[in-house]
C-alpha cells in the first residue's frame, strides 16, 4: 500500500495519491450526509414503533443540532492534535451512537442518541475536507474538492431512498445497524493515511467560555428558524425568544473570542475579507439549495399533481447537474489555477435560471422544469469546491480544521436560514389570501402531502391554486440568494491558487 507523504507530490503519482486519498477521506463524508436525510423516510415507522408523534421531529433536530455545534469543535481540536486522530474519534463517537440509535426503546432516548450521533457526525464532513488540504497539494484540492461536493450531493439525494428502501424491508433500525459495518470500514480507510502532527503549544488550553457561548447561540438560533416552520401562533412566540437569547449569546461570544488565548473560533482568521466572503458565499449557496429542495417535492405535488416517484424523478437532475458541476470546476481550477472566476459566473447564469422558474413555473412543462431547473444546478455546482479551495489556501496549514470546519457552519446555518424564510414566506402570503388555506399548508409542510387527500374536490382546487401563487412568490427568493452569492464572489479579493 502507498502512503504519499503531504509535502510531496509528483504528477505521475496523481491516480497513487488519488487511490491513497480519496476513498479514506469519502466515506466518512457519505456517512455525515446521508445521515442527515436518511432519517426523514423512517419518522413515520419510529413514531408508530415508539409512540410520542408529537416530539418525533426531535430525532431530525437534536441531530442537527449536536452536529453543527460539533463542527468547529472538530475544527480546533484537529489543528491543536491531529486531523486524522481527530477523525478516529469521531467514527468510534458516531459507530456506538448509531448502535444506541438502533436499541433505543423510546423517542427521547432516540433523540438523546442522535445528538451524540451528531457530535460523531459533524466532524466527519469538515475533517474530510481538512484531511484533503493537509495531504493534497493546493493546486490540486479542485480536483479532489469536486468529487467530495459530488459526493456530499449524491448522498443527500440518497438518504431519503435509501431509508425508505431500508425501513420498508428490515425495519427503521436497519438504518443505524448499517453504520456500524461502513463506520468500522470507513476506520480502517482513514487508518491508510499519513498521522500528521497537530500544533499544540504548552501554554494552549481549551476555550470552555466559548464553546459554552457557542453552545448558547447554535442551539437557540436553529430550534427557533425551526419553530419558525410550524407556521403556529406558539411556535413564533417561542422562535422570538430564542432568537433573542441566540443574539445575546452572540454578542457574548465575539467579546469572548476576541480576548481569549487560545479561541474556539479564531477571528483573526474569520474577518480575512477571503474568507469571510467565501463563507458567506457557502451560506447563500446552502439557503438556496436547501430551501429549494426541501420545498419542491410539495410544490411539484400539490401545483402539477406528481406522484411521489415521479417527484424524485424530477429531484435527480437536480443532484446529477450539482455533481456535474462540481467535477468539471474542480478539473478547472486544478488546469488553470483560476478559482473565484467559476461561481462568480454560474452564480449569474444560476440566478437567470431561478428567476425564470419563479416566474412561469407554473406554465412549465415537466420537461421545461427539469432543463432550467438542471442548468441551474450545473450552475449551482461551481461553488462549494471553490469555497473550500480559496478557504483553505487561505488558512494555510496550521488551521485548516478551523477553516473546513467553518465552511460546515456557515453552510448548515444557511441552509436553516434559507428553508425557514422561503417557508415563512410561504406562510405569509397564504394567510394573507385565505387563513383556511395557511392551516392546510401547515399540514403540508409537517405531515406531507396527504393532508390534501381529505378535502372536498372544490377546497381542494381553491387550496391549490392559492398555494401556486404562494409559490411564484417564495420562489424569488432563491434568485435573490444567488444574486447575493454572486456580488461575494466578484467581490472576493482571492482570484486564484
């Protein structure tokens, strides 16, 4: 077996270092992402195994949660004792969670495992990435960074099938048995990999006040834009409170980083107009992707009246463009060098492409939705690799667990952002139009489509024409996004590697 040492590299020994790299760094990357969808086709099996239906959506929360919390965490660590060692860890963390996951006789239970799932989980995305800048050389890491982003896109997609193809045929908890075969082959994967001495200094000591601060505004900030999705009177009232002590933590939090020794989130670093940029790039880039696939499937339902498969159908082009996407940028920039120069122009050709969706998707062919809607996600797919890349070179070395790890954040926080917006906006505008109406959305949005089935043919059609023009609204959010994402792109300093 040949181990390829990070401060070399020959180009002859590309497909070497491809076959070294690659596969140890791709699976844990699977487990991270899959995991966070693949739980969505089961809740329906747990809550009738387990009772407690109201408190079911607590194993989707506590896992994202736990896991955008863990990621910076991971991040600093990584950079103080090894990103490999680091990533060991995780794997073990997230093994014995998934076989708590699988014998937990109640949903509390499961969502308590699912949060330590979580803290094993968020570290497997960002040391990923960070193991691929520490082995790999920068004018390379396009290549690499393109088929992770394929690969983070492809299991996304497959999670919910593959939890409905599971659950169906061995049970809800076949989806946290099967962890623990790929998590046990996924150690001896990362186990091929060079150990690299981390950068631990004698005075170093780790920043409890900020991580507690931490803590304070992660678990606040995302509960709450989840409440914001019931779209109830309580619900709201509970997102403000939170909202409020998100921002006072928040506050709390910078005053600590800035003054601390040795800080969990190194700002020095964060405010680099490069990365900064990047980052928030990452964020607008997760909000309108996510908000637009978790929104779609209903979309397509109740205005075109699809079926389930022939609304997955129409979701593969989506991930198939993104990947797409993704590798052809990565062979750019590791050809040219030339980075930021790829989204600032997919982002623009991707905007075009929201905006005429929000417009006329409505007089839309399946055919017509799938071609603009595939452009878009070719488009969409310039982005991530670059993001990571600039970042990384950025950091340098010595942070490049902190830098991963920020990508991770900034991305999962958008992609809350983004869904409870477009979701809110969603909201609004049915209540505006007809009250009636808004509860039936409500119904959609946390029970699924279903809820039409019990209403009159008459109410059915007035719901769904209410409902298209809702959508023709929310929808130009996402151009709004990726606009934002391209004014961050033309305006980030760093233009090449």
């Amino acid at each position: 077996m040949t181990i390829i040492p990070s401060g070399s590299f020959d180009p002859t020994r590309t497909p070497a270092l491809f076959r070294s790299v690659f596969p140890s760094v791709m699976l844990p990357m699977f487990l991270a992402v899959s995991d966070q969808t693949i739980v969505a086709s089961a809740l329906p099996a747990m809550a009738a195994t387990l009772g407690d239906v109201e408190r079911v959506s607590w194993v989707v929360i506590s896992y994202l949660v736990a896991a955008t919390i863990a990621a910076p965490v991971y991040g600093y660590l990584a950079d103080v004792f090894g990103r490999r060692k680091l990533m060991l860890i995780a794997l073990v963390l997230y093994i014995i969670a998934s076989l708590l996951c699988a014998l937990a006789p109640s949903i509390v239970l499961l969502s308590a495992a699912r949060a330590l799932q979580g803290f094993g989980g968020g570290g497997l995305m960002s040391l990923s990435q960070a193991l691929i800048g520490e082995v790999v050389p920068p004018r390379q890491r396009g290549h690499y960074q393109g088929y992770l982003a394929t690969v983070a896109t492809v299991s996304s997609a497959f999670g919910p099938v593959a939890g409905g193809l599971l659950t169906e045929h061995f049970g809800w908890t076949s989806i946290f048995f099967i962890n623990v075969p790929l998590g046990l082959f996924a150690i001896l994967m990362v186990l091929r990999l060079q150990a690299r001495p981390g950068t631990r200094h004698e005075t170093w000591s780790f920043d409890t006040p900020g991580l507690f601060f931490f803590i304070a505004f992660i678990a606040p900030i995302l509960i709450a834009l989840e409440q914001l999705r019931r779209f109830e009177q309580d619900s709201t009232t509970i997102a403000i409170v939170l909202a409020c002590i998100a921002f006072i933590s928040l506050i709390l939090l910078l005053r600590r980083e800035r003054r601390a020794h040795s800080p969990l989130l190194p700002m020095e670093l964060l405010t680099q107009p490069t990365i900064w940029r990047a980052n928030l790039l990452a964020a607008c880039h997760g909000a309108a992707l996510t908000a637009l696939v978790t929104f779609l499937p209903i979309y397509l339902r109740v205005v075109h009246g699809l079926s389930a498969s022939q609304t997955g159908l129409m979701l593969l082009p989506l991930s198939l463009g993104i990947g797409v996407g993704a590798i052809l940028t990565g062979r750019l920039v590791t050809r040219t060098g030339h980075t930021m120069v790829f989204p600032s122009w997919g982002l623009v050709g991707c905007t075009l492409g929201f905006f005429v969706f929000a417009m006329w998707n409505a007089q839309m062919t399946q055919f017509q939705m799938v071609i603009t809607l595939s452009i878009s996600a070719l488009c969409m797919g310039t982005v991530m690799t670059v993001v990571q890349v600039t970042i990384q070179s950025a950091a340098g070395r010595k942070a490049l667990g902190a830098a991963a790890a920020s990508v991770q954040f900034a991305r999962t926080v958008g992609a809350a952002f983004g869904t409870a917006l477009l979701g809110f906006i969603l909201f609004v505008t049915v209540s505006v139009t007809d009250p009636e109406t808004a509860q039936t959305f409500g119904q959609l949005v946390n029970i699924g489509t279903s809820a039409l089935d019990a209403l009159p043919q008459a109410r059915r059609l007035v719901v769904e024409t209410q409902i298209a023009f809702a959508f023709r609204l929310a929808f130009l959010l996402l151009p709004l996004l990726t606009a934002a994402a391209a004014i961050l792109a033309w305006t980030n300093p760093s233009r090449r590697i």
